[in-house]
C-alpha cells in the first residue's frame, strides 16, 4: 500500500545538443544520478538542426517539469531561456560548449557535466537578467543572455572556422578576429535610453549583459547579470594604429582614455547603421541587419544552481 503523505518526486527536463554530448553513456549516468538525488526519471529532449532549443523548451514547460536543464552550448542556453523567460520555472545549465560564457559568468564548473547536473538537483534558484533585441524593426525580438554585436564582432562569429574551433577551441575565434581586422566602418548613430550618445563611424558594436566573453576576457568589467542594465562597447579605430588604441581602451579601461573605444550603459538602446552589418546573439550569427533595438527585462530568468559557499 503506498504512503498517502508521501509527495511526488521532483522532476527535471534534459535539452541536450547531441552533437555536444560527453563520450560514454551520458543519458544512463544522468539518469541514475537523478534517482540517488531522489529525483524521478529526467525527460530527455535531443536538439536539432531545426530546431535547437526552443521547441523542446515549450514540451519541458507543457510536461510540468521543476527545473529544466539547457545541457548544449550557448546557443542551445540562449534558446532554452528564451522560452522560458518569464515563466517562473528555473533553468539549469550543464556546459557542454566552446564558449559556455554564462556558466562562466555565473561561476558554474566546466569540467564535469555530471557534476554540473548535481549541482543543479541541489541547488538554489536565484533570478537574473535578460536582455530582448529586435532586428531591423521586426515584430518579434530573441533574447540573450550574454551579448550581441552589430559588425566586427559577428563577422568574428560567422567566420570562424568549425573544423579550427573543435581542435583549439575559443582561440579558432581570435584567429578569425586577426583575419578580419582589415575593413571600413559604417556610420553609426546609437542612442541609450533615448538620448543620442554617437554619431560616428564605427566598426562594431556589442552590448553586453555579463562582463566576461571568450577567453575569461573582462570585456565588460562593470556588467552584471541582475543590475538591471545593459552595458555598450563601441569600436571606432582610426588610422595605422587604430586597433592598437582599441586594446588600449579595452584592456586598460580604468587607466587609459581612447578615443577609438567608448562605453555606455543603460536600460535600453537603439543602434541605426547606414548600411547592413553582420550580426549575433550569444555567439550565434544570425545574419545581417541595420537597426538594432535592445532592451533589459529585469529578473527575468530563474537560474537553479548550485548554493553560495559560505564563508
């Protein structure tokens, strides 16, 4: 006879990539890792081409799962959060990717997915922010999580070399970045909170909601998750020694004033170019465009990880 007073076991949703899946049996080790946390069986959704994230986002919420868990890189953790910004049910990250740059923002480990996902069944759930961006006046905008760029950046994105980024990782992107340093601006007018702050040539714009992007690099040092704001980077080199100026500016923000570098942060932000430029989300090139709008929605995501240590 079963114990009336016993309650349902919890259950969580696994979204994993399957190109991005740990060698060995993955699926079975989460499987019993769930049920000694005392966890039910976890539902399992594979990715695909077609869709990577999204759809199977809607069926873990429709499911009534308790935390679902993005197991991918951060396009699959951009997907997932998209669907459930909003929605109250927490997302779990287990980094399997090149970048992971929210788990490293969040602190999250990298090394060992199964200690990711224990972490996560025993975790706490704290809310962070996201940030919806909306292309060329489209009626609907994507959210991410970690930045977007207009220009250099995206060209970065869509150039890299797949077959260079699965031996030597992040750095296949700096490769890519030197290959497209040779190039013109395009003229730029970027309001922040409805105020004009540039109007210039520029090559690139990034907007940022987290300060660290590849490589552990602090591109936006006074970013954070859950302050409410987003942060911009405008590139503007200039002359022979142009990009030097930029790394000035970038890496020797506090000591340093550049005039090819500027920051800005804010709620919102709108970028209007004089002609079409490359453009991502969290690493995803997703085509071109000359209007960008941005906007944070605060505490937007619930994110379940693992508990503060105490100190």
């Amino acid at each position: 006879m079963s114990d009336i007073n016993s309650t349902p076991r919890r259950r969580a949703a696994v979204i994993i990539n399957p190109t991005k899946s740990p060698d060995g049996d993955f699926k079975s080790a989460f499987h019993l890792m769930c049920a000694e946390e005392g966890w039910g069986e976890p539902l399992w959704l594979e990715t695909s081409e077609d869709d990577p994230g999204s759809g199977q986002a809607r069926k873990a919420l429709e499911s009534g799962a308790d935390v679902v868990i993005a197991a991918g890189g951060d396009g699959t953790v951009r997907c997932v959060a998209e669907t459930l910004a909003g929605k109250g049910t927490p997302m779990g990250l287990v980094p399997l990717g090149t970048g992971n740059l929210l788990a490293r923002n969040l602190g999250i480990g990298l090394e060992d997915p199964l200690r990711a996902g224990r972490d996560i069944l025993n975790g706490t759930t704290t809310t962070i922010d996201i940030v919806m961006a909306t292309l060329d006046h489209a009626d609907a905008g994507h959210a991410f999580l970690v930045a977007a760029g207009l220009g250099y950046d995206a060209t970065i994105m869509a150039d890299t070399k797949d077959e260079l980024k699965d031996r030597v990782g992040w750095l296949a992107y700096v490769e890519a970045g030197i290959r497209n340093l040779p190039g013109k601006g395009v003229k730029a007018t970027i309001k922040v909170d409805g105020s004009e702050v540039v109007r210039r040539r520029v090559r690139g714009v990034m907007v940022g909601n987290c300060g660290k992007l590849m490589g552990g690099v602090e591109i936006f040092p006074d970013a954070s998750v859950t302050d409410g704001l987003l942060d911009l980077l405008v590139l503007s080199p200039r002359g022979k020694f142009g990009w030097i100026r930029v790394m000035a500016g970038i890496f020797h923000r506090k000591g340093a004033k550049s005039s090819s570098v500027h920051y800005f942060s804010g709620e919102s932000a709108e970028i209007t170019l004089d002609s079409e430029q490359d453009f991502e989300l969290d690493g995803d090139h997703l085509g071109r465009a000359r209007h960008l709008e941005v906007k944070v929605v605060h505490q937007a995501l619930a994110i379940m990880m693992a508990a503060p240590k105490s100190t």
